[in-house]
C-alpha cells in the first residue's frame, strides 16, 4: 500500500499513464513476464529507487521507466520485505529451447 505521501502521485494521471506505457513496453519486449524471476506475469509497477517525501517531485525518479520494475507478487512481496532472491539464469521458451536471461542492471 502506497505511503500517505504518495497517495495523490499514485492517484494522478501522469502516473496512470507511466505505468500503462511501461506495461505496454515491457509485454512487447517479453510477453510482460517478471522483471526479476522470469517465471511468472508481471501484476505490479514499482520503483527501484522507492519514492520519498524528498524526491516525490522528481520526475526523473518518478515517471522514468529506467527506475521502474514490473514484478510478480511474490517477486514484489519478497523484495518489499528485504528477502533475497535467487536469480534464475535460463528459462524455457515455447519450443523448448533454452534462453539465457541476463543480468538485470539495477
């Protein structure tokens, strides 16, 4: 649940908008799979560098894709709780063949 702070952000148009354009990007590169496991259809859009009081106002911290992730449940659960979590290295496509994942920049 979004911070009190935060709460007309997240309610804003601008923001509506970022994240629909960032789904959209992310289902054209890889079907709108996890950002971080890969396994399992990315529900939520959050940001790298968490929002605060402080940078709220950024727009290059708050509508800039490359501070956005589109994560699973479990992969946004487990990252918001501070777990670590095992990258995968490879998944299978359609086929059956083998795809490499590589590294996410963070």
């Amino acid at each position: 649940m979004a911070q009190e702070f935060a709460k007309p952000f997240y309610n804003s148009k601008a923001w509506r908008e970022c994240r629909a354009s960032f789904i959209a990007k992310r289902s054209a590169l890889d079907g709108g799979m996890c950002m971080t496991c890969h396994m399992e259809l990315g529900k939520i859009v959050h940001h790298k560098t968490w929002l605060t009081p402080e940078n709220i106002s950024n727009p290059m911290i708050t509508l800039n894709h490359d501070n956005l992730k589109y994560d699973c449940q479990t992969c946004h659960n487990q990252e918001k709780e501070g777990k670590e979590i095992e990258q995968p290295r490879y998944f299978f496509g359609e086929n059956g063949e083998i795809i490499l994942i590589k590294p996410i920049d963070e």
